[in-house]
C-alpha cells in the first residue's frame, strides 16, 4: 500500500522498514497477546506431550496476521498475491479454530478443508501463471535449463497434491520447541536464494523474507524452553506458505530437496496411517513418527539436538541445491 504514496527511489528503505516492522509487529503482538490464546492440554501419546500443558498455543494467529499486515503495507500487492494472503488467512484460520476448538477437529474434515485451499491455490496459480515448468538442476545439451509442459488439468492436480501433502508434513512437524519454525525458515531462505539465481519473482521474493522474519519473531518466545506454541493456525500456514512459494519459482519439484526434512519428519508418519488404516499394510513398526519423536524417545536427543541436527540436514541440502542451479 505504501508503494502507492511514496517514490520508487526510497524502494530499499521502504523494504528495510518492512522487515523491521514485521519481526517487532511479531514480537510485540505476542507478548501483549499471548494471555488471550487457547491453552494447550498436554498430547498423550507424544514424547513429553504433557509439559506442554497449559502453555499458550495458537500463536500461528499472531505472526500469520503480522506477516500479511506487513504484507499489505509495504510489498507490492496485485490480484494474484492478494488471494495468496487471503488463502493464507484462511488456513491460518481453520488451524486456529481446531487450536482453541474443546473437541480436535476430525481429520477427514480438516483434510477436507486443506484439500478446498489447495483446490483454489491451483486455480489460481495456472490464472497467472504457466503450465511450463522447469527442472532447474537439470540441462539441455546447449545449457539451458529442461523445461516441462503439464497439461493444465493435470497440472492443477499435482498442484494439489503438492500443496496438501506440504500443509500436512509440516503440521505433522510441528512438536518440539523451534523445530518446524526453524526449518519451513530454511526452506523457505533457500527458495528465496533460488529466486536470486533464476531471476524470479521479485514481490514474491520479498514476502519470503516477511514471512520469515515473522517466523522469527514467534521463535523468540518458542526457543527451547518453549513460552507458547504456534498449534495448527502457524504449522498448516507454513506448510502452505512454503508450497506457493516452491511454485512461484516456476521449478515446484525442488520442493522434495528443499523440503525433505519437513518430508521425512511429518510424512512417513501420514504414510505409515494410511497403508495400515486404508490397505492393512504394516510398515515402520519400530520406527516412531514423527521421527523428531523417535529421535528423543528412542535415539535419546535433547529438544535442542533435534532441532540443530535435522535443521544441519535441512541447511546441507539446501547448499546442493542452490550450489546446483548455478553450475
């Protein structure tokens, strides 16, 4: 909104003042408004569920809002990013609700509800953008990048597959202080790098960095030992936040490598669910899911470990990645 009033000279201290506000919007409106969200009553079968009882949670309320106010003030807004941060709202929204409902919300209806956001985040991605994608870290016999076109109907399938699958791994992430904080930032740092490579999306690119500042400020009060918790409103927007933004990059299957921390953590755990409850099929039966649970019950791992060693993972892969797109 401010770039509607104010020169394109003072571009770079405009950005600067965004980024500034959105980490103190963040931290200031979590510490005023902490009291008021729901208190989280101690998950039974998680690993040291119970010492999270009482604590605030939810908080994914408070530094969604600050991201899209931020948002809306200082990076340039059209139609597209516009239904981005409203679809953003909404998974936020839905998150929430189940965060402060008495009874959790049903997984078949919050399934139901991420299936309808990635519907509409498929609609609008192939309005505005192509249905040529490019397989960034591979090269034609000139050195240009392959490129892929999806017929439009299936592409906005495996965008709603890639968009689910992305909402549900991170929110299954979501378990111990920082961890799926930390890593949706190292994600999404390294799109935002990708874009700085492959020279694209600008305004996107800046709401990256918004987001993640955001993230950063609710981080501050989540640092192990944790004061609150970000529940189903922050995780599900992160997990959607990071699977618009892998495909603004115009190259969506570097979400695997990008990601693949997040992927392995929360999704072996959908998939062991899934075969056993739907085909009958027994797998990983010694294996703890999520795995941040089966590396602190199991492997013995602080919280802070956890943390630090799947976010070293998460960085050395994203090193390959970017040091791969530029050869």
């Amino acid at each position: 909104m401010l770039h509607l009033f104010i020169s394109d000279t003072y571009d770079s201290l405009l950005a600067l003042a965004g980024i500034i506000f959105a980490f103190a919007a963040t931290v200031i409106a979590t510490a005023k408004l902490q009291e008021f969200l729901p208190k989280d009553a101690g998950r039974e079968f998680a690993h040291d569920g119970k010492l999270s009882a009482g604590k605030p949670r939810g908080a994914g309320i408070i530094f969604v809002l600050a991201f899209v106010a931020s948002a809306v003030l200082f990076a340039p807004i059209d139609a597209e990013i516009l239904i981005y941060l409203i679809l953003t709202v909404i998974c936020m929204m839905t998150g929430f609700l189940d965060d402060a409902s008495k009874m959790p919300w049903g997984e078949y209806k919050k399934g139901f509800l991420d299936l309808c956001v990635a519907a509409m985040v498929a609609m609008t991605y192939l309005k505005y953008n192509s249905n040529t994608i490019e397989l960034a870290l591979f090269h034609t016999v000139d050195g240009g990048r392959l490129q892929l076109t999806i017929p439009p109907v299936v592409f906005a399938i495996l965008i709603v597959i890639l968009v689910w699958t992305s909402v549900n791994v991170t929110n299954c992430a979501d378990g111990v202080d920082g961890l799926s904080g930390t890593l949706t930032i190292v994600s999404i740092m390294t799109i935002y790098l990708v874009d700085e490579i492959l020279k694209r999306g600008e305004d996107f690119s800046f709401l990256i960095l918004l987001f993640a500042v955001c993230i950063l400020g609710y981080l501050w009060y989540n640092a192990t030992p944790s004061k609150l918790m970000m529940g189903d409103a922050g995780s599900r927007s992160m997990g959607l936040f990071i699977s618009i933004a892998i495909l603004k990059t115009g190259c969506p299957l570097l979400y695997i490598p990008i990601a693949l921390v997040l992927i392995l953590d929360g999704g072996l755990g959908l998939i062991k669910v899934a075969l056993l409850r739907f085909l009958k099929i027994r797998i990983l039966k010694n294996t703890r899911t999520p795995l941040h649970d089966h590396v602190r019950k199991v492997w013995g791992w602080s919280n802070t470990q956890t943390v630090f060693r799947f976010a070293i993972i998460q960085i050395i892969l994203a090193v390959a990645v970017v040091y791969g797109i530029r050869i």
